[in-house]
C-alpha cells in the first residue's frame, strides 16, 4: 500500500495564506531508490483520498483506484500531489471574476504557487520525472477549470489534463475566448461531465453536459486530435464526487496511461 503524507501550514507566498498537502507515494517508493515517478496534482485536496483524515463523506478514493490498476498492469506507479481547497474556494480556482463580477478571481495566483512554489519543492523532495510529459493536473467543477487554465497557461509544465465536470462556462465562457490556438506542446487532455447535468445557481445556470460537450468541439476545431483530447458524457451524471468517482477508473487510465 502506498503512503499519504499531510503537510500542513505549507505557504503559499502567491496567494498570501498558507495551504494543506496530502502526497501520495506508492507502494514501493522508499524501496526502489533509484526509480524516478511522474506526478499528478489534484485540487480540493481534501476529498481526494480514502484517508482518515480526508473529507467526512464520499471522496474519489484515488489512492485505492490508482493501486488497483497499478496492481493490474494497466498503469504505472504515481506519486498524487493533493492541495486542499482553501478560505476561498470559489475564487482560488477561479481565473477570471464570477458570473456578473460576483466573485474576484484569484485563480492566476494559485496557479502561480503551483508553478512556482509547489512543483520546485515536489521535484526537489522526491523523485520525479519532471518533464511536462509526466506531469498531470486534475480536478472537478471549477477544479476541472483550474486544471484547464493551467494547462493552457502553462503547456511546458503540464502535459496532462484531467477535467471532470468542468466549469468551463465560468465568466461568460471566457476559457473559450482565451484558449485560441493549439499549445504545439505534446498533450493529453480528458474532458467529461453527466451528459444532462447541470446546477441552478440563482440566476445563473451551469450547463456542464452542454458546455463541455461545447469545450470539446473547441479543442476540435483548434487542431487537437482523436489521441490528445478526448470527451466522456455519462447520462445520469451528476455534479457530486461519487459520480467523479465513478468515472475516474477510466479518466486514470486514458489521461495517465
């Protein structure tokens, strides 16, 4: 079995406060000293592993799911860097301000602390491979969002992009605006949502079937092939982590394989 090691009090001097880390290692990672592993870094930290000190109720269980496969040849070891959400969530992932303004947007500065402060301490604490080839980012709802803007804003770390119910609807669609041509880096990137589902926020609906379902023709249409890009639309999905969890067996091994 692998190890979750938490680290608490962790700063993050882009943003201001200071973050909690749960890092997975595999089975085996203190034995082998030589190998070297890639690494997937995952949002709302808290709700990603089956652990004791993880979130009260249903999480994705990504510890057990990746050991399966690995246990079953379908994919090798990862090292999982997991950060929880923090004081803010809805604008610690958000790149730009809410739907009218109602939230300000401080996603950039996250996405500067992983860049700058978390990646160089993973890279220099454990042994990676550090390439953008080997280095993933996944997350759900606005997690799946910050995970976009990532990969978009940063092709050269992050080659792999896992969003699952992504809120790339967010401030008027201005992912879409944004992300205007083909990185040219080498790219992974799994898109999917329940393929009706959405959420009533008052008087602003997200349609995340429709709206990833319009994200993936995006990607499309901006030179992204079959074996870069790929979208999964589960009818009866739900926005909720049993649903992610549901999916993620399959997500883990397209993205990550």
């Amino acid at each position: 079995m692998g190890h979750v090691h938490i680290i608490r009090d962790f700063p993050s001097p882009q943003e201001g406060f200071n973050r909690t880390l749960r890092i997975y290692t595999p089975d085996g990672y203190d034995a082998q000293s030589e190998h070297r592993y890639p690494v997937l870094y995952m949002h709302d930290g808290q709700n990603v592993f089956a652990h004791p000190e993880s979130a009260l109720y249903d999480t994705w269980c990504t510890n057990r799911v990746l050991e399966g496969m690995v246990s079953e040849g379908r994919l090798e070891p990862w090292i999982i860097v997991a950060v929880d959400s923090g004081p803010g969530r809805l604008r610690e992932y958000s790149p730009w301000e809410g739907p009218h303004g109602h939230q300000e947007g401080q996603g950039a500065r996250y996405a500067r602390f992983v860049v700058e402060e978390l990646k160089p301490y993973v890279d220099r604490t454990y042994r990676t491979r550090s390439g953008a080839e080997w280095t993933g980012t996944m997350g759900s709802s606005l997690g799946g969002l910050i995970s976009l803007y990532l990969g978009w804003k940063y092709p050269e770390v992050f080659g792999r992009i896992g969003a699952l119910s992504p809120t790339v609807m967010w401030h008027q669609h201005k992912l879409f605006g944004e992300w205007t041509a083909h990185t040219q880096r080498w790219s992974r990137i799994y898109l999917d949502a329940g393929s009706t589902e959405h959420i009533d926020a008052g008087d602003v609906p997200l349609n995340y079937g429709e709206a990833t379902r319009e994200f993936y023709g995006h990607l499309k249409r901006l030179g992204y092939h079959d074996h870069e890009v790929i979208l999964v639309l589960e009818p009866g999905g739900q926005h909720h982590e049993r649903d992610w969890q549901r999916r993620l067996p399959f997500a883990m091994r397209w993205l990550l394989g």
